[in-house]
C-alpha cells in the first residue's frame, strides 16, 4: 500500500476521532468522501469511466475484443481485468514498484466478479463453444488519496455501464459459421451490469471500523476487510487484509456495515449514473484539467 | 437566492441519509465567476512577459531573442527593473526567518532531515534545536546517542529557516519555545504561494483552535494549548482524548483551509476566521462538498472585501 509516516500524536488523534465518529474532515465513520464519476471519457475505448474520490484518480478504460471461450465456461464471455499504477500517482510505482499492489487489486477484481449471480457473463457468448467477447479492462491509478479498492471497483462499474458491444449477426451458410460485425456506432448493445459489485473496504482502527478510509487512516489500520458487495446485498467476495487479527464478533460487524454501505453505494453509483446519461450529449466534458 | 438555498436543503438531507454522495463530473463548478480576465498579469509558461530589453530577469522567466518569457504558470511580479513570476502552484522556496512546519524523515548524524515541501530535504542540526528542559550546553556524545528519542522519523516540527545553503536545501532552528515538537492535531498541505507572509504566523483563532500558517504551504490546526502550561518545545506530549467539540472545530478549519486553497484565496488569520464564520450555516461534513464550499468562500470573500485588513 502506499504509506504516508505519521507521528504517533498525529495517530492517537485519528485513532480518538474515530472513536469520536468524528474523522479529520468531520466525516462519521460510515461516510465517505466526496466522489465523482465521467463516463465515456475515452473515444478509443467501448466504455470508459473515470472516478475521483476526494485525491483518488482512477481512469477505466474497457475494450472488447471477440475470442474463443475458456474451456470450462463453453457459454460465457470473460473479463480480465488489468490494473496500472502510474508512476504519476507516487514516485514509489516507478519501475516494478506498483506491482504487487496492481495484482492486489486485479486480483480483489476477479474475485468479486467471480460469483454466478453478479455480472453475467452469458451476455457476452456469441456462439456458444466457439466464439466469446472479451472484454478488457485496463485500470490506471492516476492518483493515491486512500481506499483504492472501492474507487477502482466504482470506475470499473460506471465503465461496464458505458460499455457498448457492436452488435453481431451470425450467419450459417452450409456449415459455415460466419460473423458480421456491425460498423454502425449506433448499432451497439448496452451490456446488463446492474447487479455488478461494488467493493467495500473496511478498515479496523482502534476498536471502531470505518468505510473509505484517508490516506493517514490506512497509515493507522492494522487490519482491512475487502469485500465486493451487489446492489441486492450478497456479498461475492471477502479478503482480509493487514498484519492485525480480527475478532469473529467484529467481522460479523464489520460484515454488516460493508453490506448496507456497498448496498446505497451501488445504488448511488446507479444514480448518478443514469442522470449522466439523461443528460445525454448536453453534458459537459471535464477532462483532465483541474 | 431562498429557492437556490431550499434545493440545496433538500439535496443534502438526500445525501445525509444515504451516507455516500456520487456526483458527475460534468456538473461540477458550471458557474464559477469568471475571474481570469480580472487578473491581467497572469501568464502560462511560454507567454511573452515583455519585448523590452531594459528589465532584468528574475525567478520563473527565462530569456530568448530578446525577449522575456515566462517559465511558469503564475502571476507577474515587478520590483522596479526585476520581473519574476509567481507560480501558483510550486514547491516551496525557502527564505531566512520563515516559519515552517516539517516532517523528520531521517535521523542521521548529529542532524535530521526534515521534508518541508522545498525541492530538497531541509537539515535540522542537533546544535539548533533547545534539548529537553532549555539546558544551553555544548551538544555531547550523549545527546547525539538520544537524537531518535527527541524526535524521530515521521515526527512533526514547527521551526524557522535558519540558513539557506549553497544548493537552496534549508537549514532550520527551534531555538525558541514557540518552535519544537508538535503534538495532536492536524496537518493540511497547500501551495506555499497560498501563504500571506504575516507578523506572526501562530494563530490562538477566537474558535478554539489554534492554527500555524507555515510559509512552506503546510497548516498545522491543533486545539488550544493552555498557556499557563509550561512551554517545553513540544518534549511532553499530552496524548489524552481531545474533546469532541473541540475535534470538530479541527475538522471545520481544515475543510476552510482546504475550501480556501481550492479557491485559490490568500491564507492568513482573518481570511481562515472568516471562512470559518461563514461555514457556521452548515454542518460539519457538508463542508466538504463543492457548492457549499463555494457559497462559504463567497460570503467570506464578500465580508473581506467590506472589512478585512
């Protein structure tokens, strides 16, 4: 993870303010920052999605490409998921450094994705055995402000909503399989992403747990839990995270926050997502510049 | 303005309940006032300063055919033949008799480094800080053994420069009582060129929060230390819960530190007093949010405009 070093005075203040339910920027602990979502920021892109979570800059970028289905799952497209940490976002990612960060995350990814009744992946076969999309999802972290799951997860989504498949007509002429690939930019299909999760950290400082933790209050957790939750509540996936050990009772808890703010987090992401699109073409691009 | 202020009711009661506040992108700061064209003297890097030959070139311009150009994005500033440019956004350039806040980030020998947002880690010297109950000697092999127990790596610092060396790296001091150690409270990082240079930059603020304007663009926000209590250069520290109205007070200022520095508003004390007075309207969290944040600058601003100094 990417550390900032805190005196320990600076520590105990976070660690009694959590205590409090009163945090550095006088938020209560199941809060979070201020959060905003573009879609379709990338013309080369099918979906593209870019979120900024108070400092946290993360750009989604999905590309779908047909293949052949993995062997075991003959009737069901993919996603792979491939995450980025720009040398921009901390000195630190230079070279190799991001890495075991990126496969953390890639990996928290797959495994929330991984999960039969969440995103369906039998939207993406276009003959079954034969021929899948693929979608790619290329993340770049642009910039490290704290809680990097849950906006990579939140960018992926607003993606996966912007995403748009050319739509496909097969053909079969004496056995012969052929694929027509429509050209139009306006014959495309949406895919059905709304029940995709949202990951949920959850950070335990001193005896209290919070959501959406800062920068410094990462610098003050000894233990995480990571867990991908759907719109309806069902949690897909769970991961704890950090050198301290949890008590069963408080991950029950912790447990329970996560469900009911992955819940309202999905259903504000879908919000504002459906407002960005009612806006349609009206909307005004923000871009990079700050 | 009352049916402006009612939605805005109605939409942060929606937030409240909800507990997360997703927002577009696009509808963000669509009516920022246009203030640009007010600012005459500002310059991206590449523009043309002046054509004239009979200026002198100073920091942030560079010269070519004669002509002045700016190397960064800031404000002009001219002192009878000297031009430089003000970046907005910069690290910090040091200069002797600032008050600065610092990071240790080494112990090393017989000094620290300390990072105060300047290009280059700054030095404390183990001879310029006060030891532990304001003993003035000759710094011994045992004091140099018990550096790492005065301050160590990622302890906070108030301190002035004291030196600038040959490479631009800072030398610091706290020798005085009013520089040391820092204890519980907050540190916020702004651009430096944000800081109004001040008499003081120590601020006991009427709130009940005090607050350090480091020139070097970080703002310490601490609670009120009794002054009745023996100044130690930070040594003791009181590590006891700081109360919960006093927290939110911290957490207020720093949401006006944030909101002022968003708005590229001079800090010192009156301008952080008041944004702080103005936010009073809202909670605590709803500070945060943009429009909030710029209806309480507006109303700041207007207030300075009619009375500040």
């Amino acid at each position: 993870m990417v550390d900032v070093q805190l005196s320990d005075a600076e520590k105990v203040f976070i660690l009694h303010g959590v205590q409090d339910n009163c945090r550095e920027d006088g938020r209560g602990c199941e809060d979070y920052r201020h959060l905003e979502i573009e879609t379709s920021v990338m013309s080369n892109t099918n979906g593209s999605a870019r979120v900024r979570l108070a400092n946290t800059d993360i750009l989604v970028g999905v590309k779908a490409e047909l293949g052949t289905p993995s062997p075991e799952k003959l009737n069901k497209g993919r996603i792979e998921f491939f995450v980025d940490c720009s040398a921009n976002a901390t000195p630190e990612f230079e070279g190799r450094g991001g890495e075991d960060l990126a496969t953390d995350i890639s990996n928290m990814l797959y495994r929330a994705y991984d999960c039969p009744n969440c995103f369906d992946l039998q939207q993406l076969c276009v003959i079954p055995d034969q021929q899948c999309w693929i979608l790619y999802v290329d993340i770049l972290l642009l910039e490290c402000g704290g809680n990097l799951f849950d906006a990579t997860s939140l960018a992926v989504k607003a993606a996966l909503f912007n995403t748009s498949i050319p739509t496909v007509t097969v053909t079969k002429d004496e056995g012969v399989v052929d694929l027509e690939i429509s050209d139009d930019p306006y014959d495309v299909q949406r895919l059905d992403m709304k029940s995709s999760p949202c990951i949920v950290t959850l950070s335990k400082v001193g005896h209290s747990h919070v959501v959406d933790a800062s920068q410094k209050e990462e610098c003050c957790t000894l233990a995480r839990l990571i867990m991908g939750v759907t719109e309806k509540g069902t949690i897909t996936a769970l991961k704890k995270e950090g050198s301290g050990s949890l008590d069963p009772t408080s991950i029950e808890d912790m447990m329970e926050t996560g469900r009911r703010v992955g819940e309202s987090l999905n259903k504000c992401l879908m919000d504002a997502l459906a407002e960005e699109e009612r806006q349609g073409t009206k909307k005004k691009s923000l871009g990079f510049l700050r | 303005m009352i049916i402006t202020h009612l939605n805005l009711g109605i939409l942060l009661t929606r937030i409240w309940r909800s507990m997360v506040d997703v927002r577009i992108a696009g509808a963000r700061s669509s009516t920022k006032p246009n203030v640009s064209a007010e600012i005459s003297n500002l310059v991206t890097p590449g523009d043309v300063i002046t054509a004239d030959t009979g200026f002198m070139r100073g920091h942030g311009t560079y010269m070519e055919d004669e002509k002045l150009y700016a190397s960064v994005a800031g404000v002009v500033e001219r002192v009878n033949k000297l031009i430089c440019v003000k970046p907005l956004k910069t690290r910090y350039n040091g200069e002797i008799g600032d008050v600065v806040i610092g990071r240790i980030l080494e112990v090393g020998t017989r000094r620290w480094k300390v990072d105060t947002h300047a290009k280059l880690d700054s030095v404390l010297m183990l001879s310029s800080v006060n030891l532990p109950g304001g003993e003035l000697r000759r710094r011994s092999e045992e004091d140099e053994k018990m550096m790492r127990h005065y301050l160590k790596e990622g302890d906070l610092i108030s301190a002035e420069v004291q030196s600038l060396f040959s490479d631009g790296a800072l030398s610091l001091h706290t020798r005085s009582l009013k520089y040391g150690k820092l204890s519980q409270g907050q540190l916020v990082s702004i651009s430096p060129s944000l800081i109004k240079r001040r008499k003081t930059h120590f601020h006991n603020l009427p709130c009940g929060a005090s607050i350090i304007l480091g020139n070097n663009g970080y703002v310490w926000i601490c609670p009120t230390i009794n002054e009745e209590v023996e100044q130690t250069g930070g040594y003791e520290q009181n590590l006891e819960p700081i109360q919960k109205s006093d927290r939110e007070v911290i957490a207020r200022l720093r949401n006006c530190v944030l909101a002022l520095a968003e708005h590229k508003m001079m800090l010192y004390d009156t301008s952080v007093l008041y944004t702080f007075e103005a936010s009073l309207r809202y909670s605590v969290k709803e500070t945060v949010k943009p429009e909030v944040m710029a209806d309480i600058i507006e109303v700041a601003q207007q207030r300075l405009e009619r009375e500040g100094t």
